[in-house]
C-alpha cells in the first residue's frame, strides 16, 4: 500500500481475501486507488499492512479495516469471513472506560501482524485485537480478541509507538521505555533471559537510561527487533539469520539465547550520523545517514551495513517501506517524485499522472 501525501490510499499486489481493498480478490500489478475509501471522503493518516490483512486511520481518528478476517484480525466483531473493502470499526470501544464521553478515542498509529492488530490512540492508550497465540496481544492470554481490547498493564505508559509481528509484539512509552512481550524464542524479546515467554509487556532493562524513540518488527520470519533511541543509535537484537547488522565478537556472550542468538540489544554500527527511524516490520531495516544514502541491515548470512542507493534529492524524509508475504506498503512522506522504491522483492511504481504520491 502507498500513502499519498494528499490521503489518498493505493494497494498493489496478492488480493487474496480482499487484504488489498479493491472489493475483489484479483491481483494488482501497479499501485490502484483504493476507491472506497475515496468515495467516503477521508484522508488518511496512518496505515499498517498485515500478513493478509490492512488497517488505516483517518484525519479524524477513525479506524478501517479489510481483507482476511480469521481470528478476529479486522476488529470487526465474531466473524471469520473476509472484508474485502475497508470498513470502519467502532471505535467506541477504544473509549476508556473511565472517560465515558468519548474522549481519547480517536487513532494515532497502527501495526499489523500475523491476523493481530494494534492501534494507539490520540491520548497513548494501547489496544490490540486477533489472535492471541503466543500472548501476542498482551492481554496475559492466548485467547482470540474479536474487538479492540485495551493492554491494561500500559494504561498508563502514555504510548508512542507500536509494533507487532508473528509470535511478539513491541510498544514504546512517552518516557523513552521499550516494553516487549511474547514469545522469545530466539531472543526476539530483548530481555536476555534465555527466550523465555512474556505474557504481558515487560520493559527492556538494557535500556534503563536510555529513551527509546521507535520500534521495529521484522517480518520476514518475525525473529528480530530493532530499535532507535533518542540519541539517535540503533540497536537490533533476535535470530542469528536475521541480518541484525551487527558483527559478533569472538566468543559467546552472556547476551546470546541460542544456536548463536542474540537475547541482548546490540548496537548497529554504521556511517551515519544520527539515526531518526526504522520503517515498521520490513525486511530491510532502511536508516538515512547524515548524507541522505540509504543504508540497510543487510540480507540473510551478511551482517555489515551497506549503502544500497542514494536517496532523491531534495529528501525531507525517506519513505518507510514495508514488504508483507504477499504485498507491498509504502507509507510516503512523500517522496518528491514518482520514482519506485523497493522493499524486500516486492516493488511498485505510480503512473504518470498519478503525481501526487
């Protein structure tokens, strides 16, 4: 999917279960206007891509949803059957309980995993919904969530940021604390303790006098964590076949988990200058040096950073690319042209007259 800097959403790619939003399940080859919701008249503001499933939020906080719908994915209530526009969720439910008038209800960020879901709303609440294997949804259970349910234990963590994957998930606090829960196989979660589970969001002690700006999520098989501190370091942490972009000294530490795991944030060392995001659940953790290039984490067995191509000039800010199983986000800040960018192998490119993007 691709966000235009007008609002405007465009889908491309595997239509299976409508994740797409075009009211079929016909494949996309190039970016397409997502027309239902242009013809409800919302500009949007945020947007997610799931495994099979999309998410999006408008100018007015109201939350979309469509495409597969098992395990309660979509917020949409007990059913399974897929959406195959965007349809909006009532967004009543993400009222706190203690502010009956609605206050608080409207979305700010939202992240897609494996058929679960996650939106953060305007006053940092934190509520996720779909399939709770894992205790992905930190709700201290494994049970499906039809509806958007608050995370209790972040109540009152006022909540910036939010990711989700395949088997853990990750939230970052207004005070700059990174919480992780889960599985932690792997050592996914940060919290080197061996790759044990977490049923409710636990704060990552290595950052303890640090502040924690952002957070990222791995999609290829879910295994690795990355985050940005206010500093501007990366650090990245989980599978030994994640590409985590750091070098492994000689020896086993006390940070590894297993088979040459990484249980500990690690910093990733590169020639930027200052890190100032990770794009959400991508392949290629892509990261702008001082000099615009774009950087990235490498791909499977290569754990040093390399340039992979120069970002357009003039660049306020590069896009943050996505790249689900079977279809591509591009969340566009936006870039000042219609050029294509890449994100895993999944790649897409605007037409002509399409110049908005």
């Amino acid at each position: 999917m691709a966000l235009a800097a007008s609002g405007q959403l465009y889908s491309w790619g595997m239509g299976m279960d409508g994740r797409l939003g075009h009211g079929d399940i016909a494949h996309r080859d190039g970016p397409t206007l997502v027309a239902g919701l242009e013809d409800a008249g919302v500009a949007l503001l945020s947007i997610a891509a799931g495994t099979s499933h999309s998410l999006a939020a408008d100018a007015e906080g109201t939350l979309w949803t469509w495409g597969c719908g098992l395990e309660g994915a979509l917020g949409l209530g007990e059913s399974d059957a897929p959406v195959l526009v965007p349809t909006r969720v009532d967004t009543a439910v993400l009222t706190p309980s203690e502010q009956p008038d609605g206050a608080g209800r409207q979305v700010r960020m939202l992240a897609a995993g494996n058929q679960c879901s996650a939106a953060v709303t305007v006053d940092g609440r934190l509520f996720t919904w779909g399939v709770g294997a894992h205790y992905t949804l930190g709700l201290g259970d494994m049970q499906t969530a039809w509806k958007p349910t608050e995370v209790q234990t972040l109540r009152f963590a006022n909540i910036k940021a939010a990711a989700m994957g395949p088997r853990h998930a990750a939230a970052v606090g207004e005070d700059g604390v990174l919480y992780t829960w889960g599985s932690g196989a792997h050592g996914r979660l940060g919290h080197g303790d061996g790759g044990a589970t977490h049923r409710l969001p636990t704060p990552v002690s290595f950052f303890e006098g640090r502040r924690v700006v952002d957070v990222s999520i791995c999609h290829c098989d879910g295994c690795a964590t990355a985050a940005v501190t206010e500093d501007g370091a990366c650090f990245t942490w989980g599978a030994a076949h994640s590409a985590l972009g750091n070098s492994r000294p000689d020896g086993a530490g006390d940070d590894e988990a297993s088979d040459g795991d990484q249980g500990l944030p690690r910093s990733v060392e590169g020639p930027w200058h200052r890190v100032r995001l990770i794009p959400t659940s991508s392949p290629l953790h892509q990261v702008p040096p001082a000099d615009s290039r774009r950087w990235c984490a490498g791909q499977a067995n290569k754990d040093r950073c390399r340039c992979v191509g120069q970002l357009p000039r003039p660049a306020a800010r590069p896009p943050e690319l996505t790249c689900k199983t079977y279809h591509c986000n591009t969340f566009s800040h936006p870039p000042p042209s219609t050029r294509q960018f890449r994100a895993g192998r999944c790649l897409g490119k605007l037409n002509a007259a399409e110049k908005t993007f």
